[in-house]
C-alpha cells in the first residue's frame, strides 16, 4: 500500500550505513527490514541496533520479496555488482556517490536499473542545504548578476578512525583519496551553483594518512559558462571545516561553516548574514527517493548525473597523474 513505509535492506556496514538508517528512522517513510555485510558481527550489530533481520547473504535479501529496495552503502568498486544484482531482482537501488570508480561501471550499472525499470538514486545531500538552495534560486532570478567565480574547500580529520587496510587508503577502493570520496560533494555543489564544469586541472598529496592514496587535494576547475572555481580537500586537517563563496557581479555569497550564508551586494558596505533554518538533508534525499520508487517524481541525482559528477573527478585524477589541464569530455567519450 502507497501509505506504508517503503521497506528496505542495507548493505554494506560501516558508519555511513548508520548515518542513513538514523535518517530512515527519523522519516517514517521508510522501514529497514534486513541487513547484510560479509562480516557477520557487523551485520548482526546493525540488525540489534535498528530491529531488522540480519540476512545470511545477499542473495537471501535479493530473493526477499517483501524489500523493495536497496540502500547501498557498499566499497566504491562493488557498487556495479551489487547495484545490477539489486535492479535485476526488481529492487529499486540509493547508491551513496560516488557511483562507481570508472565510467564504465557507472554506464553499466545507470543501464541495468534502466533495463529492468527500478528507480537509481544517488547519494548527494550536500547540494540540498538550506543555504545553497537559497543561493541558487536567487541566481536563478538574476539577483547576483552574471557568476565569475567560485571557491570551495571542504576538510575534514581522518587519521586513526579506519583500520589501515580499510578500502579508503586504497587506489582500487578510492581512486584519487579525498577528492573522490569528499571532495565530490563540493565539485557537485560548485556545478549546481555556477554551472557545469568543462576542464579540470589538479595536483594532490598525501602528507598524512597512511595507504597509497592522496589525503589532499587543490583543483582548478572551468565551466563551460566561461567562470573559473577553485576547490580544496583534506583528509589530514586538524578539523572538519566547509567553506563556499561565489562571486557575482552584482552579488557574492559567503558560506562556511561557523558563520553560515552571508550575502554582499554591489554598493553595500558589509556582507549581510542571510537565515537559513537547518534542513534535514538525508531525510529528504531518502524520501524523495522512497516517492520516486512508489512512482511519484524522479530523484534530483540519478545515474545520469552520478556518471557526470565521476567524469569531474576522474578527469582531475587524470590531471594530476599527467600534468595537463583535462577536459571533462575525456572522459565520457564512447568506449
């Protein structure tokens, strides 16, 4: 029945998983029935902790059909596996970005839930803050004048909370480290508020973290609009920070994370604090996707726009590795 929670089963245990599943909870739309993770203390964890059934594999959940979904928090690399296993069960599928680590597997992976008809939701909760959605309505209206620019960094502390072999320290598991894995939600929000991005041109480091993959990231990235943004991430910062300015010419906002949204228009003296009230942006994202699966609306991050969000940061990981400014077609060509 339309008015019952949408029930669904997680995959993949980790700490995301049960940032989603307290979202799940705090909606009401939808019902977690079971869980599974190759690791069956985790599974059976998670099950305790949010009264669902710890399922013996993966195939027991697919073969399940009372689920209607899959809430998939599983390594990067896995996500086409176990996203066509889902669409090919007929369970529709929220995938956390990034959608995959290759093209490929992003194409083949958007197809199979096309194929069998199942609803693909990407993971992007950052773009539905309160803050950037007022900025980008007041773009749209005009009010900030033609974009120029924009800058971004997005940072966070890492060290000591994975075990050292864990799929994030890892190129097969996380290609390009933080700018991958973090760095994503903020080349999303930059392309949301400025404009699709046409180049890239990055260099990272790592400094801190253990692994092989870098734990810092700059980019310099051009869009198609003819505005240039910047953006930075860290894995190896002493805390977690966010900051996002775009400049208009008739206006620019400024957004971090300690003083929130303030706006300076052309002739004013002083940047104005702007109230935006905290929206609850994992909630949303998980039902807008629980009323795409019962038929009503589409979700605003589907595959589509999960493969373009990769090519960004592939072409930067590109970037980085051959010393050349990439374009982001590079990477979508055919083949």
């Amino acid at each position: 029945m339309s008015g019952e929670p949408l029930t669904v089963a997680c995959i993949g245990m980790g700490w995301w998983s049960d940032v989603l599943a307290d979202a799940i909870q705090r909606s009401g739309k939808l019902r977690i029935v079971s869980c599974y993770s190759r690791s069956a203390g985790k599974r059976e964890a998670f099950a305790r902790k949010y009264g669902c059934a710890a399922a013996a594999s993966y195939d027991a959940i697919l073969e399940d059909r009372g689920i209607a979904a899959i809430i998939n928090t599983t390594p990067n690399n896995v996500h086409r596996e176990t996203t066509c296993a889902a669409a090919q069960a007929g369970k529709h599928v929220f995938l956390d970005k990034p959608i995959a680590t290759t093209i490929a597997d992003a194409r083949a992976l958007t197809e199979a839930c096309r194929r069998h008809k199942v609803v693909l939701a990407l993971g992007y909760q950052r773009r539905k803050e309160s803050h950037f959605r007022w900025v980008r309505e007041r773009i749209e209206r005009g009010e900030f004048g033609r974009i120029v620019n924009a800058e971004a960094n997005i940072s966070r502390d890492r060290l000591g909370q994975f075990e050292p072999g864990h799929w994030r320290y890892t190129t097969a598991g996380m290609p390009g480290g933080v700018m991958l894995q973090i760095g994503i939600h903020y080349t999303d929000v930059i392309e949301y508020l400025v404009g699709p991005i046409k180049t890239v041109t990055a260099s990272l480091a790592q400094l801190v973290l253990p692994g092989e993959n870098p734990d810092v990231a700059s980019l310099v990235l051009e869009h198609e609009n003819g505005a240039l943004s910047t953006l930075n991430a860290s894995y190896a910062s002493a805390g977690e920070y966010y900051l996002m300015n775009v400049y208009g010419k008739e206006a620019t906002a400024y957004y971090d994370l300690h003083q929130g949204l303030r706006v300076l228009r052309r002739g004013g003296g002083s940047a104005e604090p702007v109230a935006c009230p905290k929206n609850d942006t994992i909630v949303e994202e998980l039902e807008e996707f629980a009323a795409a699966a019962r038929g009503s609306g589409e979700p605003e991050m589907d595959g589509e726009c999960g493969t373009a969000s990769l090519a960004v940061l592939l072409a930067g990981i590109r970037s980085a590795r051959e010393g050349r400014r990439v374009a982001v077609a590079e990477l979508l060509k055919p083949g």
